[in-house]
C-alpha cells in the first residue's frame, strides 16, 4: 500500500511539473453564472397564476382576484416532486400576462392580496422560495413584461411599474437562479377597464439594457431568459426539442423578445457573437395553464423521454412545466408520467461502461499527460483531451478488452474554452473493419446519441472537424434497456390491426379472447384482417431479458369498412370522411357559416341491431366545436327516421373530452343520423374526430 501511494505522488508530481499550455479559447465563452447554469440541466417550469381559475392560457387582465382561490396549494408538494425527480430547480410564474401578482406587490391591488386565498395574507412566491431552500432547490422567477391589466401600459410610466416589481421580487426572495422574460408583448386586453389594443415596439419599449440591470445589481449570479437572452435563449419551439446542430453561440444583437427570426434559434449561429445557450421549454401537457379537459393527454412516457433526449442530449437544458391545478398542486397523473420518465432515463444511463475501458488517442497535445486521453473517462469536470493547435481533426478509442453491447454514446466538450467541434463521427470496429454508426456536427456542454445495439470491443469518436483542437472533458457509453411500455393497438377503416413497439428488438404477442397475453399466445408479425366485434389485448416481451409489459387492450365493434357518409354531401365537403374513418387524429369540422343544429347522416352498408353509440371529441390541444347537446336517430331506409332514440348532453365534455358512450335499447338500423344541438362554447360550428356504434351482442 505504502509503494502505491509513493508511486501516486510520483506519477501527481510529474504532471504538476508538467509544463504544456492549456488551449486558447475560441470564440465567445460562457460567463461564470452561465456556466453553473450548464450544470443544471433539467428544472422546473410552474405555470400557476389567475389562468388556472379561469380556465383560460392568456387571460384579459380584468379577472377579479377573488377568483385566485387554492384550496390545498403546497409549495412543498412541488419541490418534494421535483427533487424526487432530480430536478435542480423551480421557475413560477410570478405574473403572467394578465398581471395577476403571486406576491402582495405594493404596486398594484390586482394581486394575491386581494383574494380570498388565506384572506389576503398569502404570498405565493415566498411560500415557494422556503420550499426551494428547505429541497435544495433553486428559484427562478418569470415576470411577464406584458400587463394586460394595467391601465398605462403602452407608456413610460408602466416602465417604471415594471421595474419597480422586478426589483421587489430581486429583493426580496433570496437568491435567483433565472428570470424568465416572455416573448409575447402587446396586443388586446383590460388595460384599466380600456378594453381596447395596444401595441408597443418589442425591441425599444422595455429599454432593456437599463431594465436588465435591476437583475444584474440584485441577482448577479441569474441568468436572464428571452429570445434574445442575453443569458438564456428560447430554443425557437415549444415542441421540446433543440436542433441537431445546436451552437451555444448566437448573433445576438440580431433578436430581441419576439423577434421573428426566431426559428434561427433553434440551431444558434456557428459564426455567433455572443455565448447565449437554449433553454427547451415545454410543457407535460398540451396547455401551460392546468385544465381538466387535459388531464387525460398528459404526455406519454416515450415522448417525455424523448424531449429529454432532444434538449439536454442536444446541448439544450430541460425546463419541464407542470401546470399546478386549482387545489395548487402538481396534479397526481403529472407526478406519475414524470416518474416514469425519470426512472426510464436513470436506467438507460445507469452503467458507464468507459469506466473499465482503455483509452487511446491518436494525438495528445504536446504529448503531456495533463490532456492525454484518460482526461476524458476520469469523471473530473475539469480535466480534458486534447490536441495541438493545428490539429483540428482527431480520435479517441475506447478498447472495452472483450465485446461489449452498448447503444447510448455521450459526449461533453470542455465549454469554458469555447465550443468548438463542427462535425464528428462514432464507429465500432466490427468484423475486423471500422464501421460507422452515427455522424453529426455539433456537441457542446452535452450531446447523448442513440442508437440500436451495437456488440464490439473497440469504439472510436472522431472528432472530423473543429473551429480549434477539440477539448473533449467526457466521454460515456451506456446500454440502455427497451422501454417497456405497452404496445399501440390501432385499426383502421378496412379493419387492419396493427400494433407497434415503443422500441425495437422487442416481441409482441397478443389474444383475442379477452385474455391476458403471455409469451406463448399468438406473436404479431404484420398486419392482419380483424373486421368483427371483440377485444384485443397485447404485451411486448424483450427477448434479451425475459422481461415483458403490462398488457393493453382495445375494445371494437364492427369495422367501418361498409360505411358511407349521405350528408354533408361529400361531394361539396371533402372532409366529412374524417368523422368515420377509423383515425382519431383527423377531425370533421362543420361551417360556421351555417351554424348549428348539424346533421350526418351516414349508410352503415348493412342491417345491424344498435344498442348505442359512440363520439369523439377532437383531441387537440384547443376543443373549440365539441359538441355538448344532441339528438341520434336510426333508420332502417334512410327516408323513415321517426324520434330519436337518445337525446341529451354529454356530461363534463367540457372538462374531460374523452370517447362518449351512449346506450339504449336494441333498434334495427341500416342508416344513423348524428344531430350537432350545441356546442360546450355556444360556438356556431361542431366537430367530430370520430362517431361510432354499439352493436348487439
């Protein structure tokens, strides 16, 4: 033991003495506070504020706050969730554009402290900042410079209403992390009771520079959000995704808050001016703001794990929003699509495979060990490979010593001398020969490639090109595990089943006698006919592991393939298809010049006993045209309809537009007529996703 410790301090004395220069840096570099920003990586967005009571994304701004009314908010449910999670912060919104105040503002009346909510004494940002400190957690602030509310709002006398708030909320809440200036400025609103448009110049009217130094004096380690920065960027989406090309570096004197060039921010400027990294912002639900008609579109598990892919694993951060319900809680099926997620990706990247790899490199710079390869495995933030200045184009190889499956790669330039790679390559050697699996450009703080399982014993990044010699501080290898999800079951109109996978390699197997499946039922290999009434359930099994997922199930009736659309007459509405085509996704909208009640009429090709029916609603994000009140009715020629056989509403479509299922007592039909009484808005137009029938038994 005593001759290895010698040995250490030998080997320690050696590169202390070593005397080769580090890099220069390249082009603009992160400043202090952007660089523990980087380190975040995957926080919170809260939106929470008067749009919750009102079921409404941008309220008006004459909202009364007596409607601000939580009946259980706890700040400490929110943090707990998110340090559970491994989240590293909260950002709230502390005014959103209706100009509803979260905190007892001196400035204004239209705030918590005229509500009901603990009798006027409630300061929401106060209670989440104790959270904050109590988790571990970081606060960040969103102020919306946009007030909807205000009476001089347009003028300079609102730019001192803003300012006055953003300093009270700089002063007074301990440290910000992040301040969160929204792109969306001017337009209708209250505006005192004015109720009328205003318009104001997005890039001159905030004066920025002097409003943004208020920050800067009170928080100087925040970083700043806006389109244009000037700490954070928007990444020009809120899909949840950074483009594959993503420089940390933008022209920044060419954007502002609401710039229109914003799709340029999506991949950054190679030739940019200043260091301005994307920040991916979205939500777990289709809306910002909590709504119950949402609460049964919170985002599958796939596609959360994929935005967690596409923005930290691009060179992105992850700000995740959770739309706090009227309770003031993270609602319980947001909690657990994250958790899920959350346990997903801690599996995928659970075992570094580089940790017992030989490292090589065919260039170290100045042939120093202070950057020789190792520096890129050692798990030391501040350590890195590199090469000599003129050396722009260089690899690395890992040499696992024996085969080894591995389909997750991850890579990490050292950002604090700039970021510099402009494409590389990955290759694993096999069958005696280099053979490439993935090429990209860009990498930055962090790039997570994915991609199907590769069995080798050597793997090489190639660095192709750079700006400068590459400094590469972290290289990773992982061999992620098949997302185990469910299946998807779909048929279509023709009565074709297919089923997919939610990742490949895997094994489906599926019953058709209600039972649940298991690896010896029938196993799904194409498409297959499946016209009649029944239920399918289906399961995926890896092969690899033995492991298999909860089944899933459909329930059908009858296919659609007979089925004829009479009226709207198909020949003048080209659409009318979408309400019986078997596809939810498509929609049937009616003209709202012609106003509601709205028929269809459709030829169901056969005679059939009906015992009820089925309606879905749209299931987009916005559900203007759902229907509320209507009328069905049968008939056997088409010509004779007579009352319908079931009238009457459907109960809280409103707030949960989910599939509609009305039942009634067995009537033969050949022809159905589906009559539009009322829409949940008193809209003039009604839709359709799907109409459906229940047959008997």
């Amino acid at each position: 033991m005593k001759h290895l410790t010698l040995l250490f301090l030998f080997f320690a004395l050696l590169v202390s003495c070593d005397q080769t220069p580090a890099p220069d840096p390249v082009g603009p570099l992160p400043e202090a506070r952007q660089l523990k920003w980087h380190e975040l990586e995957f926080y919170a967005f809260v939106h929470f504020n008067m749009n919750t009571f009102t079921d409404m994304e941008w309220g008006l701004g004459g909202e009364s706050p007596e409607l601000f009314n939580p009946t259980e908010l706890d700040c400490r449910q929110w943090a707990r969730v998110c340090k559970e999670a491994g989240m590293k912060g909260i950002i709230l919104t502390a005014k959103h554009h209706d100009g509803f105040c979260l905190w007892p503002s001196e400035y204004t009346e239209h705030s918590v402290k005229n509500s009901p909510w603990k009798n006027g004494k409630g300061d929401v940002v106060r209670e989440l900042a104790d959270a904050c400190d109590e988790y571990g957690l970081k606060l960040g602030l969103y102020l919306s410079p946009w007030d909807r509310n205000h009476a001089e709002y347009g003028t300079d006398a609102y730019i001192n209403y803003f300012r006055n708030q953003l300093t009270e909320l700089m002063s007074n809440y301990g440290d910000v992390f992040e301040v969160w200036f929204d792109g969306a400025n001017g337009g209708t609103g209250y505006y005192g009771g004015a109720n009328e448009e205003r318009k104001v110049d997005r890039r001159t009217y905030y004066d920025w520079p002097n409003t943004r130094q208020i920050v800067r004096e009170l928080q100087p380690d925040a970083v700043m959000f806006s389109d244009a920065g000037p700490g954070v960027r928007w990444v020009g989406n809120e899909a949840g995704w950074a483009g594959e090309t993503n420089w940390s570096i933008i022209c920044r004197d060419e954007f502002y808050p609401g710039s229109p060039n914003y799709k340029d921010l999506t991949t950054g400027h190679e030739d940019g001016t200043h260091w301005v990294p994307a920040e991916v912002d979205v939500s777990i639900r289709p809306g910002w703001y909590y709504h119950k008609s949402e609460d049964h579109k919170v985002k599958s598990v796939k596609h959360l794990v994929d935005i967690y892919y596409n923005s930290i694993g691009r060179n992105a951060s992850f700000l995740i929003n959770f739309p706090v319900d009227r309770r003031g809680l993270i609602h319980e099926k947001d909690v657990e699509q994250l958790n899920k997620m959350v346990e997903v990706i801690n599996r995928d990247l659970a075992t570094n495979l580089t940790w017992e790899a030989r490292v090589e490199a065919s260039q170290v710079r100045g042939d120093s060990k202070k950057f020789d390869a190792r520096r890129a495995v050692d798990d030391d933030p501040e350590t890195y490979w590199a090469t000599d200045d003129e050396i722009v184009a260089a690899s690395l190889t890992l040499d696992f010593g024996e085969g080894t499956t591995f389909n997750r790669f991850l890579v990490q330039e050292y950002i604090p001398l700039g970021q510099r790679v402009k494409e590389f390559s990955l290759e694993a050697w096999v069958n005696g020969a280099w053979e490439e699996i993935d090429r990209q450009t860009t990498i930055g703080n962090k790039r997570i490639l994915r991609f199907e399982n590769v069995t080798s014993d050597k793997l090489r990044l190639n660095i192709l090109d750079a700006k400068a010699c590459p400094t590469i501080s972290n290289v990773e290898v992982y061999h992620a595990p098949k997302l185990m999800e469910p299946p998807v079951i779909e048929r279509d109109k023709l009565g074709n089943i297919s089923m997919e996978a939610f990742d490949n390699g895997l094994e489906i197997y599926y019953t058709l006698d209600g039972t649940d499946p298991d690896v010896n039922s029938e196993a799904y290999s194409e498409s297959f006919k499946y016209k009649g009434k029944g239920e399918i359930r289906a399961m995926v099994y890896d092969p690899a592991t033995g492991e298999s997922s909860a089944a899933t199930f459909q329930q059908y009736d009858i296919c659609k393939e007979l089925w004829e659309v009479l009226t709207p007459d198909p020949k003048l509405y080209h659409r009318v298809g979408a309400a019986i085509d078997a596809n939810p996704r498509t929609i049937w909208r009616s003209k709202a010049e012609l106003g509601l009640p709205q028929a269809m009429i459709v030829d169901l090709g056969e005679d059939l006993e009906l015992t009820g029916f089925t309606y879905l609603p749209t299931q987009a994000r916005y559900i203007d045209g759902t229907i509320s009140n209507y009328k069905f009715y049968v008939s056997e020629d088409g010509k004779k309809w007579g009352g319908p056989v079931s009238s009457g509403e459907f109960s809280n479509i409103r707030n949960s537009p989910v599939l509609q299922t009305v039942t009634f007592e067995s009537v033969p039909a050949r022809f159905i007529k589906f009559v539009a009484e009322r829409e949940i808005n008193d809209g003039a137009f009604a839709s359709i996703a799907e109409l459906g029938i229940i047959t008997s038994d």
